[in-house]
C-alpha cells in the first residue's frame, strides 16, 4: 500500500496546497500577458496549460480519495459550499486494512 493510499487526507490537502496556487498564478500571467499585447503570445498559451493540468490534477485527485475512501461521487458537490472541502477531509477512510 503506498503512502497515498495510507494517508488519503494528506494527499488531498498537498495537492490543493500545491496545484491550486501555481494555477492561480499562471492564469493571472496568462491573463495579463493577454491584455497586454493584445494578442497570444508563448507565454500566455503555456500558463493556459499549466493551469489546465493544475485544475485537472486537483479534480482528478479529489475523485481518487473519494472513491479510495469508498464514497459515492455525490459528494464531489460539497466542493461548491465555502469551505466543503473540509466535508471530504471529514469522511471515514473505509480502505485501511486491518495490522496485524
């Protein structure tokens, strides 16, 4: 079993705290590279990327601890309250295995 896999919240924290704010700051660099020129330049089209695969790692790792913690994907709807990330953080791991 991988340390992912034993530490289920700890993943997700770590790729929220992670990806979220280098997907924060390339959308604005793509955005401001953008506004400037008035056209789309190299850098705006690889921070358009980098905050594609941020945004894509932090959705995909979310419906990972979910379904690890044996949840149904309904609850992928806590992420539209403030805060409802924590919702997930709450759930029972329901794939520990039993050390014997």
């Amino acid at each position: 079993m991988s340390w992912f896999s034993r530490h289920l919240n700890w993943t997700l924290v770590l790729t929220w705290l992670i990806c979220a704010p280098i997907g924060v700051v390339a959308s604005n660099v793509a955005r401001y590279t953008v506004l400037s020129a008035l056209e789309v330049s190299g850098t705006a089209i690889i921070s358009l990327i980098i905050t594609l695969v941020c945004g894509i790692l932090v959705w995909w790792a979310t419906i990972w601890v979910i379904r690890q913690k044996r949840r149904s994907l309904l609850h992928l709807f806590w992420l539209l309250l403030p805060l409802g990330f924590v919702a997930i953080l709450v759930l029972k791991n329901h794939n520990k295995e039993k050390v014997k």
